[in-house]
C-alpha cells in the first residue's frame, strides 16, 4: 500500500506514533529483547560482534532467545573481537558442541563465529566489511546483500537460514534488526556505525511487526517478506525521510510488554 491511502494511514498516525515514541522509547522499556544483552559492551569492535551474533539467534519465544544469546556471549566472553580474532574454528566447534536454538546448531554458530574472525583479520572489523561492500553496489540494499554474500562465503555456511540475505526475497528481519542497533543512536539503540545512514535502513518486519501494520492499514500485503518491509519503510520515510525505522522499537513494543495493548495504539492511530 504505497499510494494515498497508504500516506495518509501513515500521516494519521504519525502525532501518536511520536507520542508513544516520547514516551517508550526509553531503556527501561527494552525488556524483554535480545537487545538488552548489547548495553555491557562499551567497545564499538565488541559491540558489533556480539549484536551479530545476537541478532542471528533472534527468532521464537523470547526467553529462549535472552538464554541462548547470553549463552553465545559467555562463550565470547568480556571482548567478542578479539576472541573471535585469535580462536581457532576447531575450538569454536568444540565451545558450541552442545548449543542449540530452534533450527541453529552448534555447528552453524562455530562457523559463523568463525567467519566473523575472518572477517575482522581482513577487513579490521564488521564495519570495514560493510564500507568495502558499499563501494562496489548502488544502493544501500545492493550493499547490504554484498555484505551477507562475503561473510557467508568466509564462514562456509552450507545453508542461508542463519545469514538472511535481501537476494533471497524475505523479510530479513534479524538482518535488519543487527543494522538498526549498530546504525541508530538513541536512548534504545547503542548505535556507532557511520558507514550507513538511519534514512538507508529497512524496518525489521517480523510477524508481529507486520500484523500491527495490517491492522494500521499501513499494507495490505499478504506476507512479510523483503517487498513488505520496503514498502512500509518507504511509507515511514515520506513522513520521517532520515529516520524510517524511528518508530519500530515503540510499535513492537505493543502486544509484548503486558502494560501495553496493540489494540489501544491502532484505535488511537486510526481516529
């Protein structure tokens, strides 16, 4: 829904949206959200390593989500980039032997960890990566696929699940949720990255992303795939052109903390 009716959804709801986000989008409000386990790491090298790998194990409950990523940080301990720059991949695999979460094994982790200290030995950091991924596309989507397609490659992932690519045609959620606390910076997200921009985000749109979207009629889209998520963020973007993804911590904030009813915010957005 990328014509008027979509614009003056979003424009309707924009003055309750920014009251909400005055409100919510504040560090007391985080939790429960794999992003509460980031906030130790003051260290810009540390903090990128660890949402990386937080955000892959991002998907089901919750509360599986909190132990297991707090479980993968154990492992890389007070300073993930250096960990990852010195361990060795048979030492990963023996670290995550027992690990699981949902469809991720142990294996892909120690792979993916893997390929992160690869990543941070020829690039210096993730970042670097995404600077030399930038370079050679057009946009920053083109840019962000490069990205996923060269730590894929260096970490010798056999299947796509762990590492969403936009070339696959999903949502791409936890892709999009890793760039958003490494990009923005506010009271939520810790932010540092300068090699993107918070106006070249994609909202992270998951199923319950996308079910308050329905309901504020902001798509009429039947999935929440890679179209979905651009088209809703460029709704966002003709009202708030530099920072399309402000509201998404404030939106999911609704139907997951208790205090805080989806419905009262769509009734309130539709007047």
């Amino acid at each position: 829904m990328t014509g008027v009716e979509g614009i003056d959804a979003v424009r309707r709801a924009l003055p309750h949206l920014e009251d909400a986000y005055e409100r919510l989008n504040r560090r007391e409000y985080v939790s429960p959200d794999p992003l509460e386990t980031l906030y130790r790491y003051e260290s810009l090298a540390d903090r990128e390593v660890a949402a990386l790998v937080v955000s892959c194990v991002s998907y089901g409950r919750v509360a599986m989500i909190l132990r297991n990523a707090r479980s993968l940080l154990g492992i890389l301990g007070d300073h993930p980039a250096g960990f990852l720059r010195s361990a060795s991949r048979e030492a990963l695999m023996e670290a995550t032997r027992s690990f699981r979460h949902r469809f991720t094994t142990g294996e892909e982790m120690a792979s993916l960890m893997a390929g992160i200290g690869g990543v941070l030995r020829d690039y210096g950091s993730l970042e670097g990566l995404m600077a030399s991924s930038l370079e050679r596309v057009r946009t920053p989507v083109e840019g962000v696929t490069a990205f996923v397609e060269r730590l894929r490659e260096v970490s010798a992932l056999g299947g796509k699940y762990l590492l969403p690519s936009p070339a696959d045609g999903s949502a791409c959620k936890r892709l999009f949720l890793f760039l958003k606390w490494m990009v923005r910076t506010d009271d939520v997200d810790p932010g540092g990255w300068t090699v993107l921009h918070p106006r070249d985000l994609l909202i992270p749109m998951d199923v319950h992303m996308f079910g308050i979207c329905s309901m504020l009629k902001l798509t009429d889209r039947k999935q929440a795939n890679l179209r979905t998520a651009m088209e809703v963020t460029d709704l966002f973007r003709s009202v708030v052109p530099d920072d399309p993804a402000r509201f998404d911590f404030v939106i999911t904030r609704f139907g997951i903390r208790k205090e805080l009813d989806k419905r009262s915010l769509v009734e309130l957005c539709l007047g």
